[in-house]
C-alpha cells in the first residue's frame, strides 16, 4: 500500500524578510485575473467609436485565508496569526513600501504586492476574543521597470501595424508603444511622409513599419 502523501501548505514568501508564512489551512479557490485598458476614440461619420488599445493592466491575485485556532493545540487567539497576513499589506520600514511577496502552491502562482487585506471575524469565545477571522487578499502581480525595460527589448515588431491617432497624441509617445523607445519616432514619420513631426492630425491612421532589434542596428542608427 503507497504512503499517503503529506499535504503541501500554500507559502507566502515576503521579501521584507521575517521567513515564509505557510497558510493554516489551504484555500479552496482563487482567482487570477487580467484586463486591458481601451480608449473610445470618436470619428466623425462613424456610427460607433473606434476601441483603440491602451496598456495592459497587472495581473489580479484574489484569495481566501481562514484562520482558526479551535484547536485546543492552537494559540487562542486568532488576530495573532491573522496579524502576520495583513502585515503584508503595510509599509515595512527598511523597504519604505510594502514588501513583494511570492506566493507558492503546486509551484509559484504569482509574485506581487498586497494591494488590500480584510478581515472578517466569524467565531468568537464567550469573553470575545475572536477564534475564526477569514482573511481576504488582493495582490497585484510585481516586474520591476528593470525586468520590463529587459523584456521589452527582447521584443522586436516583426510587421507593419496601424495606429489611429488620437487627440494629443506625438511620434515619440507612438514610437515608444509601438517600439518600447520614443526616440525611435523617425522610421515612423518617414514610412507616412510627415514633413511636421510635431503636427499630426486626429483621425488619421498611420503605420507603423517593423524595424530591427536594437542590438541588430549599427551605431548611429537611432530615431532621435
């Protein structure tokens, strides 16, 4: 007959140090979620406006911690081990920030900031010191501007695409969409015949040629 096999405990890692926390019992679900950010452009004569994409947003982090110290082996108290998990969520002061935390179950599920942390306390002794807290975290997934700016630069756009141009909108600020650096604006303004690149009407749609990766283009290659 096989060993049964031990359960495995959720962990959070904070980087503010303190070791890790493994969570008294596992969660039943979470969630993970992402979304983009869209902009409504109006053109006149159209019947509906034109979805013009913005940025990414971070990936979400949604749980449930229970806490419960029923157990006669357990602290009576239970704002005790719920203290440690909200914790996450204040400025730990060699960091002057929240720390980022790791969380890890079946592998890492996600690295990122506790944006919020709420406590429910459901169970209580006569004299009311609470035995049962649910604990309910929202994390935002962390990457450094480092790791952007490196993963950004790995990334090279390998065919022409079209860009509406939108009220206030520049070249650089196209470029650095499109190509991960405003200075890049001049392949654009060349590709479209812009003779102003200060100037650009709302409405209009322009492409945006591919160019090579940075590390490819001889020196004195640059936009700006």
């Amino acid at each position: 007959m096989p060993a049964a096999r031990s359960l495995t405990k959720m962990r959070i890692t904070p980087s503010s140090g303190g070791g890790p926390i493994d969570v008294l019992f596992n969660p039943t679900e979470y969630t993970i979620a992402q979304s983009n950010q869209y902009a409504e452009i109006g053109v006149p004569g159209l019947e509906a406006p034109i979805i013009q994409f913005v940025r990414g947003n971070s990936e979400d982090l949604s749980l449930e911690l229970l806490v419960d110290t029923t157990d006669p082996r357990a602290p009576r108290d239970a704002r005790v081990p719920a203290e440690r998990l909200m914790e996450l969520a204040r400025v730990a002061p060699e960091l002057h920030a929240p720390p980022v935390c790791t969380f890890s179950w079946g592998g890492e599920i996600l690295r990122g900031v506790v944006a919020s942390a709420n406590r429910q306390f459901v169970l209580f002794d006569p004299d009311g010191v609470p035995r049962r807290i649910r604990v309910t975290l929202g994390v935002k997934r962390y990457r450094s501007l480092q790791q952007q700016i490196r993963d950004m630069s790995r990334r090279s756009p390998d065919r022409t695409r079209s860009v509406l141009v939108r009220e206030g909108d520049t070249l650089p600020a196209i470029a650095a969409h499109a190509y991960g650096d405003p200075t890049l604006w001049r392949p654009i303004a060349e590709h479209n015949r812009i003779d102003d690149p200060a100037r650009l009407t709302p409405g209009r749609v322009l492409e945006v040629p591919p160019i090579a990766p940075l590390a490819a283009r001889p020196a004195g290659a640059e936009g700006g």
